[in-house]
C-alpha cells in the first residue's frame, strides 16, 4: 500500500519543495503533536498541497498550507487557499 509521501507525491503538484513542507507538516501533526484526523489535499489549481486536522477528537477541522520559504502567500492567496482546500472557509494556519 502507498504511504502518505508517495501519495503526496502523485498529486498534480509541480514543487517538489511543497510537497515536502507538507509532509514534514503532516508527519509533525500526527506523530509529534497527535492530532487526529490528519489529511492532504492537493489542489492543482493553486500548486500546493494543504492539510486538514483536528488537534482535539472534538475541534473542529483546521487547515493548514505548509510551504517552504522561497514561495510568498499574500492574504489572499491565503484565503483562496483555505476556501479551495475544503471548498469552506475554516480557519487557515501558515506554515512557513
């Protein structure tokens, strides 16, 4: 069975360097702060890959948009980013 990178990996995602942020983002989530419920979701329109989780069983989802530092995210890039991830607009958390 493919594991997250390799899934991560097939996305229509051209950034290598995203792809990785997101991973590291996603292994970080789940194994070094235990969230729950931890997910990717490419979104080709916008190159990046995004992450949804709960830090609580009982929060509610959270998206996250890792990148690595040579890609700038404006405000609203930001925004479009955390509509486009759920196609709802939760809470969007940067990493950088």
């Amino acid at each position: 069975p493919e594991g997250p990178f390799t899934e991560m990996m097939s996305l229509d995602i051209s950034d290598s360097a995203q792809i990785y942020a997101a991973f590291v983002v996603y292994l970080d989530l789940l194994e070094g702060r235990n969230w729950h419920e931890v997910k990717h979701v490419g979104v080709a329109e916008l190159q990046l890959v995004c992450l949804h989780a709960r830090e609580r069983e009982q929060d509610s989802l959270q998206v996250m948009v890792p990148v690595p530092v040579h890609i700038s995210l404006s405000h609203e890039r930001g925004k479009k980013s955390s509509r486009t991830c759920l196609r709802i607009d939760f809470y969007c958390q940067i990493y950088g």
